[in-house]
C-alpha cells in the first residue's frame, strides 16, 4: 500500500469528508462493505469450483489407462 503515515491518512480522510459530507459516509462505506463481500463470496465461489472440478478429474478414470 505504499508509505502511509498519519498524516496522509488524515488527510485523504478530510477530503473524503468534504466530498461526501457527513450523512453521505456511512451510505458510501455500505455499499463499499456490501461489493467487498460480494467480491469475496464470488471469489470462493470460483475457488470451490476449481477445486471441485479437480476432484472429479482425479476420481474419473482417464481414457489413457484402460
């Protein structure tokens, strides 16, 4: 994430809050939270799916060996 120290945190948090405004913040981070754990549940998804076709491969008999 690169060199952050307080002060930049503070600042790119004062710029959010004039952006936004304060009754705007909490909306915004909830559909941030909400598109996180979409992305996450999406990513598992795939990632059980792999690993599930994987499984079957190795289960299946190849043609190779008969």
């Amino acid at each position: 994430m690169g060199n952050l120290g307080f002060q930049e945190i503070l600042l790119i948090a004062v710029v959010v809050l004039v952006l936004f405004g304060g009754r705007k913040i909490p909306e915004f981070m909830r559909g941030l939270g909400k598109g996180i754990r979409e992305f996450n549940d999406a990513k598992d998804n795939v990632k059980k799916e792999l690993e599930d076709g994987m499984k079957e491969k190795d289960k299946a008999p190849s043609a190779t060996q008969q």
